[in-house]
C-alpha cells in the first residue's frame, strides 16, 4: 500500500475550472487497474490523473477512470471511499516496471 498524490479537474461552466488534489492510498494494483480508498467520491467514468506507485523508481503520472465507487463508514474518520480506477494511459508500460527480476 502506498500513498498517491491525485488531481481530479471539473469544470464549472464557461472557462472556469475547479481543481481538487488530495492523496489516495493504493490498496491494491493488477494488470488493468488498481483499488483505491479515498476521503473524495468521484462519480462513476470519471476521468483524473495520479501518481501511480511504483518499485524504486519514484511515482509515474498517470490517467484513470472511476470504474465503480463504495462507502465505508469508519468510526475514527468518517466517511471513506473504496473507488475501483482502470488504467487509461499505457498500463503495459506500468506492470513492466513492477516486474521482479528472478535472483541467480
């Protein structure tokens, strides 16, 4: 799990736009997509950029889309989102990376 910072851009009519950043903790990543929880509910095909995590080579930007949303309510912190993303910009070149290479 690690922490990823995130930037969702919404546009309010005419040349306004509001931007909302914050960080996501990656719950879990696959081949397609990753999990997320985080303090925002973003509407379902919702389209934002994010640091993906990677090994050791820092944070790469990337584009997701919201795929499904879920609320949880924590007694400590309130309300929390479980947010399923899929990869939108080169997510081969992602899971490349996250490959270990075997030791010999």
């Amino acid at each position: 799990m690690e922490y990823c910072p995130y930037e969702i851009s919404e546009s309010l009519g005419g040349d306004a736009i509001a931007i909302h950043q914050g960080e996501a903790l990656s719950v879990n990543v696959s081949k397609g997509g990753m999990l997320l929880l985080m303090d925002q509910h973003p509407p379902v095909q919702q389209v934002f950029e994010i640091q993906l995590p990677a090994s050791t080579k820092g944070k790469t930007p990337g584009r997701v889309e919201v795929s499904w949303t879920r609320q949880l309510s924590l007694e400590d912190l309130g309300s929390r989102y479980l947010v399923g993303v899929r990869f939108l910009s080169d997510p081969q070149a992602y899971s490349q990376e996250r490959v270990v290479e075997p030791i010999v």
